[in-house]
C-alpha cells in the first residue's frame, strides 16, 4: 500500500550524526545576513543562498520580464523595474534555456546586452548563456550542475524553464529532487537562482506538483499575466515573497522588440468586502499522513470504485479522520491523488491504489 518510506535513500548513522552537527543553530554564533541582490522598486525579491521563480501562462512574455532582470544584473542602472546589486566576487552570471533553439537564445541574449547598454554583437565576459533544448533531462541537469561548480564568482543563475529538468511534472519523487537540488545549489554556491514555469491552463497555480513544491520553497514568487483590457501589456506582480509585497508594475514590447516600462500603471483596485478566500488545496490544508490513512481504510473496505463511490468513500474515510469534506472538495481530492499517482484508474476506468506511490 502507499507509504511515505518508498524510495528513500537510506542515510548511514554516521553520516546522520554528521549532518546533524552541521545543523544545529546556537544563539551565541552570529549569523551572516544573506546580501540582497535583486530589487523591484526598492523591495527586496532575491537574496544570495535563495532561489525565486517567475510563473505565468504561454505568452505571458515570462522570458522579456527574465530578460529585464538579468540585463539588471549585468549593469549599473534600473531596467523595468529591477535594481540589482552583487558583490564584486558574486557578478557572474549563468542563463540556462531548455525550450529555444539556439536562434532564438541568441535573440534573448542579444536583448539582455542591448538593455544592459552593452554591444549586441560582442560576448560579455560575466554572461555565460547555454542552449539545453537538444538535451534529455539527466544530460541537462548534468551540464548545469557542471557548469554551477566550474564558473568563478558565479552569483546569478537562471533556468528557463525547470519543467524540463524532470520526466513528469506531477511526480512526488521528481519535483522533491529537483527542488532539493536548487536549494543545494543555492546554499553551497551562495549565489541566487531564478527559475520559471508555466501556469496551468484553467487557472494561476504553477503547473504539476513541481509547481506546488516550488510555491511552497521559493523565496519569491512573480507572477506574469497579460493585462485583462489590453493584451498588448503584460503585468508583473508577486504571489509569494518572504519580503514586503511591491507595487505590481506592466511593460510592453515597443517597436524595437524591446520590453519598456508601461508609465502610469495602477492594479485594479480591490474588490470591496471580505477577501476571496484561496480555493481549497487538499496538499496544503490536509496533513500526509491523514491522506495516508484515508487511502487504507479505502481501499481496505474495497479494492476499486467507481468515480462517484471514490468521492463519497473519501468524504466518510476523511470524516474518520477528523477532516470534513463535501462533495466538492472530494473532487479536488480526486485530481490531487491522481496527480501525485497515489490512485490510479484500471482498464474499467476504476479507481485503485497505487501500490508504487509514495507521498
């Protein structure tokens, strides 16, 4: 049945005690703050030893808004909205794309440069741009962990997109490991990262359980979105950010195929009256092992279910539990077990465990 040990690296006692060592805190060390690098308007969104993501649907214009700040990095002065600040040691920069052809990376290279103020035609030597999109994702991961380690006074790095560092984008396993491997990336190298991925299409979350694992670690979140009354703007906003929220700004793409800073933006105001309350997320609001147990005492009263006989079976076992759900809410806990592969469905279309899953 579903377990939450599956798959998991067995970690020798030793090496345990070790680790254990290395992470214990005491008030009487001082710790270093971690150097702010990257700012919106003078809000803090990335600092070094953290790692940030932007999301947004197709065509958002996600990679103009990376461009911006990445030619940030690279200069002396704001671009959009970006202000940036690396130490003189940390002012390397590594760009990763894994979906263009090298014709088009070329192009997001020559714009970065072109908004930074430097020659279209002339390689910088603190930009270091690599063309993944020929690669499987073992081999990309690979090239960039090669790459992390062998560039000097590396302090930026950028991953368009993370999606393709994986198989499947609902995989526990995958996204666990690949989230993990940011976080290593960003804490034994001190240098900050930025990724994106796309939304799903009938909504705003981060696509996958990728995207959940990314909401949840992320030192900032931004969001891109066309703008509802004029396509031609995209909007910039943060979704999750561990500083002060900033002001959402919009930018367009002028006659130059440049992005520029749309003067005059105001965000929608705010609806009048309570807050909408964020629809419901069975990961987030219901703890692993209820979701655990629920999935034994189910499939131990019966091996298969229909759709309809899942649902109510999952409102009386979470019930059990001391969780109340409606219907409703048993639907979205249907789409969230099937997309983390802990049920799955026979050749009847029948709900079953899946007696390889894991949490």
């Amino acid at each position: 049945m579903v377990s939450m040990e599956n798959n998991v690296k067995e970690i020798s006692h030793d090496v345990a005690v070790s680790l254990w060592k290395k992470a214990m805190l005491s008030v009487e060390t001082e710790c270093e703050r971690q150097p702010e690098v990257i700012m919106v308007k003078g809000v803090c969104i990335a600092t070094l030893g953290n790692f940030s993501a932007s999301t947004g649907k197709a065509k958002s214009k996600k990679t103009f808004n990376l461009s911006a700040i990445v030619a940030a990095a690279l200069c002396d002065h704001p671009v959009l909205c970006y202000t940036a600040s690396f130490p003189e040691n940390k002012d390397n920069i590594l760009y990763v794309d894994t979906e263009q052809s090298t014709y088009h990376c070329q192009k997001v290279m020559k714009r970065i440069l072109r908004l930074a103020g430097l020659p279209e035609d002339k390689d910088c030597s603190r930009l270091q741009f690599l063309a993944l999109r020929k690669n499987t994702p073992e081999e990309r991961l690979a090239i960039i962990d090669v790459a992390i380690r062998s560039t000097e006074h590396l302090g930026l790095v950028i991953i368009d997109g993370v999606r393709d560092l994986i198989h499947d984008i609902n995989s526990p396993a995958e996204s666990s490991r690949i989230i993990s491997k940011l976080m290593q990336w960003t804490d034994e190298y001190q240098l900050h990262l930025h990724t994106i991925l796309h939304q799903n299409k009938s909504d705003d979350n981060a696509r996958g359980h990728v995207g959940t694992e990314l909401n949840n670690k992320a030192e900032t979140v931004m969001q891109v979105e066309k703008d509802k009354a004029d396509s031609s703007v995209s909007v910039v906003e943060a979704v999750h950010i561990r500083s002060m929220d900033f002001e959402p700004f919009a930018f367009r793409i002028n006659d130059d195929a440049m992005p520029e800073l749309v003067a005059g933006y105001t965000p929608s105001a705010a609806s009048v009256g309570r807050p909408k309350k964020e629809p419901f997320d069975p990961y987030r609001e219901i703890p692993a092992q209820i979701h655990l147990n629920v999935l034994e005492r189910v499939f131990a009263a019966s091996p298969s279910y229909d759709y309809d006989g899942f649902c109510h079976a999952l409102q009386d076992a979470y019930l059990e539990e001391g969780v109340k759900i409606n219907y409703n809410k048993a639907v979205s806990v249907v789409t969230f077990l099937r997309n983390k592969r802990m049920v799955l469905q026979d050749d009847k279309r029948k709900y079953i465990a899946n007696p390889e899953a894991h949490y």
